[in-house]
C-alpha cells in the first residue's frame, strides 16, 4: 500500500436489523444510509472495518 492511497467505500445494505456492532462499525466507516460513499484512507484499520460487514458495504475504487 503506497502512503496516502484511497478507497471508495460504498454501502449496499440496510443497517435495520443488524447487531449493534454492525451499526458501529458503519458509523466508523462515516457510513449510515445506503448508496452513501466515502473516500477513506487505505489503512490496514479501515480494511479490518470493510472485512466486518462486507455484506454491507462494497469497494467501489481502490
């Protein structure tokens, strides 16, 4: 990973219904409606967040 690189992340899926813990994370990632996008650093943090609730969220670009 090259310093300062980008993602998109994207959320696909409604949070409604989902454990708390899901719900967190998405707020982590500044996410809380669908088809809401954010341009997040590329962090190994981040990733770990994506890797959570990949059910959720979709990378759009990299």
């Amino acid at each position: 990973m090259a310093k300062n690189t980008k993602i998109t992340v994207k959320q696909i899926g409604s949070p409604i219904r989902r454990d708390k813990v899901q719900r967190a994370t998405l707020i982590g990632l500044g996410l809380n409606k669908m088809n809401k996008e954010r341009e997040l650093v590329d962090t190994p943090e981040v990733r770990g967040m994506i890797n959570k609730v990949p059910h959720l969220v979709r990378v759009v670009g990299e």
